[in-house]
C-alpha cells in the first residue's frame, strides 16, 4: 500500500480532499445520504438505491480483522478498474 496513513484517514472520515484518479470526494454510510442531501437544499422523494464499492461482498469484508486489509483490499479494487482513454 502506497500510503497507508491516507488509508485510515478515508476511512475514519469518509473524506477523500487528495484527488489523483478520481475526483475530491465524500463518502457516507447510506443512512446519512439522505440527510446529506437535504442539507444541501434537495428535495428526497425517494431514495431507490445507495450502494458502496463493497456491495455483494459483505460477508469476506466483514471477515477481515484488521482496518488496514480492508483498506487495501479497497484499494486494489479501484486499482483493478480499467481507465477511460
């Protein structure tokens, strides 16, 4: 892992301010979507789905004992994607 201190920052925080591949960001649990949004001014008639870069997974994440694997594991998995040319 290139920089592991980064890691548990983004995952203590949910904030992502170091932009390199994608764009600044900021992650929520999905029941903060909502109250997120409003917050902002947005109407929510209806939140139709809300899903994390893990989702289908949960059960090998929530195997995983140590924060930095699951970091990691985040990470190659973002890696793995290909780039738009």
């Amino acid at each position: 892992m290139e920089n592991p201190e980064y890691a548990l920052q983004l995952l203590e925080t949910g904030i992502h301010d170091r932009p390199t591949r994608f764009a600044k960001a900021y992650y929520v649990h999905p029941d903060e979507v909502v109250p997120l949004m409003e917050s902002c001014g947005l109407r929510t008639p209806s939140l139709v789905g809300c899903e994390g870069v893990v989702a289908g997974h949960e059960d090998k994440v929530n195997e995983l004992t140590k924060r930095l694997e699951y970091a990691e594991m985040v990470l190659r998995g973002y890696r793995s994607v290909p780039r738009p040319v």
